[in-house]
C-alpha cells in the first residue's frame, strides 16, 4: 500500500514512518521545512516539502504520490511550555487551529479527487468531554457544550476535524498527551516547576507514548473502521498524582501547589479547567477493535524507563 504522510516530520512522525516501512508500506512523507527531509530519508521514506495550508502543494503531492492512504498529522505545537502557554490558548494553538481545518480541508478534497481509500488524521482526546459524570469517557460520550472561553477555537477545530475525517468515511484518532522524546517540552516544564497543581488536582489526563500512538496508526490504516478511536494507554490520572510523580522521576522538586482563584488570576482559566475539571479517555474500542495492545499499559512504567534514563547523564556532569 502507498502511504503519503502530511506532517512527518512533527512529534509522531518520525516514530510513525519506520514503523509503516516495516510494516510493507511504500512512504511518502512531508516536511514543511527542506531541512527535515534527510532525516524522512534516512527513515525510509520519500521525502517531500509541504505546506498542508498551500492547495496547490497540496493538490500536486497528492497527485504526484498516488497514494492509497493518507494519513494526516500536521500540526504546529512547538515551543509551548508551562501552564502559562496556555493562558491565551487559541493564540497559542492558531495554527494548528488552521492545519485542522483549513489544512485538513484542503487534504481531503485533493484524496477525494485522487480517489484515495483510506483517510486517518491526528485528533486530541484531551479537555474536550463534558465536564460532567465519571472521570472516563468513551468515544460516543457527550462533548463539551461550553468550553471555556480561551478554548473555543480550539475545541471547534478539533470537532471540525472529527466531523470531517469521519464524514468522508475515514478515522479520526484521538491520542492522549504524547511523550517518548527526552526534550518534550512537558518534561522540561515539570522539571523546572512550572506545571503546579491547581486546587484539588482532580482534573484527569490521558496519555500514550509515541511509540504506542504510532503502532495504533498503523493498526487504524490496516483495521480501522470509520469513526473515531481514543487512543491512550489504560492509566488515565489525575493532576494531582501525574504531576507530584512525574516530578519524581525527573530528580525535580516538589510541584507547587496553588489555589483555583489564585491560578486563574496568573494562568487563565483553561489550565484551571484542564487540570481540575477535565475527563481522561478509555483506550477499550482501540484495543477491541484494532486488536492494539499498547507496549506501555501506564504512564508510570513509560515515564521511567525515558525520563529516568534522560536525566542520567545530567546527573553524571
């Protein structure tokens, strides 16, 4: 099967690219920037430079790669650092907000016109579902009626995402909070303690290393029917238990801890919700219907075995 990848070059590209090479697949795969394209070489796939929010680009790489299936992860999520990136949250989010509707827009006009088959696009499962109920939610679960203000577009880029993928028949995946990299950003953050714990810390995250979100990429090219599928690992948890561990494990200090009113005067709102009110996700429909078995169940085994070993030869100098 011919792939072309949008946005390989991003957190999970360069983890979903030999992955879909040993799998058989024939790999093409975008960079925005030609100074990331040795690196997809070396990879095993075709490179190419692509702006996903250029219709001409983007009608001619489809056209050129032929491709029988696609899979979209463009994205613009660099450099975001600490809650206080996400006191403006649409600001800091725009263009990504843009690859998810405009770009993605663009993508699938240019399959549809190519007669591309198969369709799977990077979704989010983190801080959308209804703020409401138990702490987990299933895919069909209700949505956020009311975001908080800084995170409506936001939200309403994600949704049109969703909508759109699973509207042209194709598959929308949800991933947790992605890690795997020893200079995530998340990472330096906490170690640096600028990811406190907000009130009760009841806000519950999901997360999957990228490893595992690339194998159930895979799986969703070769299984996956229309629709949407939460892929995390089977620990979702709260704030107030990730952060204080996480925290742990990098050698850091202890997280601050601040009250509600407090961190909605220094952070915004959106960090407050997101780590006081927000739901995890179930990864049951991923591992029943795409037969994915995540090679790190929990967050925890995950953070210790990259964290641990990235912090080493710091610890070393």
């Amino acid at each position: 099967m011919r792939v072309l990848v949008v946005g390989a070059s991003g957190a999970i590209g360069t983890w979903l690219v030999p992955q879909l090479v040993g799998h058989g697949f024939e790999v093409t795969a975008s960079a925005r920037s030609p100074g990331k394209t040795k690196r997809l070489r070396e990879l095993g796939a075709q490179p190419i430079v692509l702006d996903a929010l250029d219709q001409r680009m983007v009608r001619e790489a489809v056209a050129a790669a032929r491709p029988d299936a696609v899979v979209y992860q463009a994205t613009a999520l660099s450099g975001l650092r600490g809650l206080g990136a996400f006191k403006h949250f649409d600001r800091s989010f725009a263009q990504t907000n843009r690859l998810r509707t405009e770009g993605l827009d663009l993508l699938l006009a240019a399959a549809r016109e190519y007669g591309v088959g198969r369709f799977v696009a990077q979704s989010f499962a983190g801080h959308r579902y209804a703020r409401e109920g138990g702490p987990v939610k299933a895919e069909d679960d209700r949505l956020d009626p009311a975001p908080v203000p800084a995170m409506r577009e936001t939200v309403a880029a994600m949704n049109h995402l969703d909508r759109a993928v699973v509207g042209a028949g194709g598959v929308a995946l949800r991933y947790g909070v992605f890690y795997g990299e020893p200079d995530d950003p998340l990472i330096a953050a906490v170690g640096a303690r600028q990811v406190p714990v907000i009130g009760k810390g009841g806000g519950v995250w999901s997360f999957v290393h990228l490893h595992d979100a690339a194998a159930a990429t895979v799986l969703a090219l070769e299984r996956g029917g229309r629709g949407v599928y939460h892929i995390v690992d089977d620990d979702p948890a709260p704030s107030r238990v990730w952060v204080p561990e996480l925290a742990r494990i990098l050698g850091a200090g202890a997280p601050r801890r601040f009250p509600r009113l407090l961190a909605r005067l220094v952070a915004g709102q959106a960090p407050v919700v997101m780590t006081t009110e927000s739901r995890g996700a179930s990864n049951a429909k991923a591992r029943r219907e795409l037969g994915w078995t995540p090679r790190f169940p929990t967050w925890r085994e995950g953070f210790r075995e990259v964290y641990t070993a990235a912090r080493q030869p710091q610890e070393a100098r």
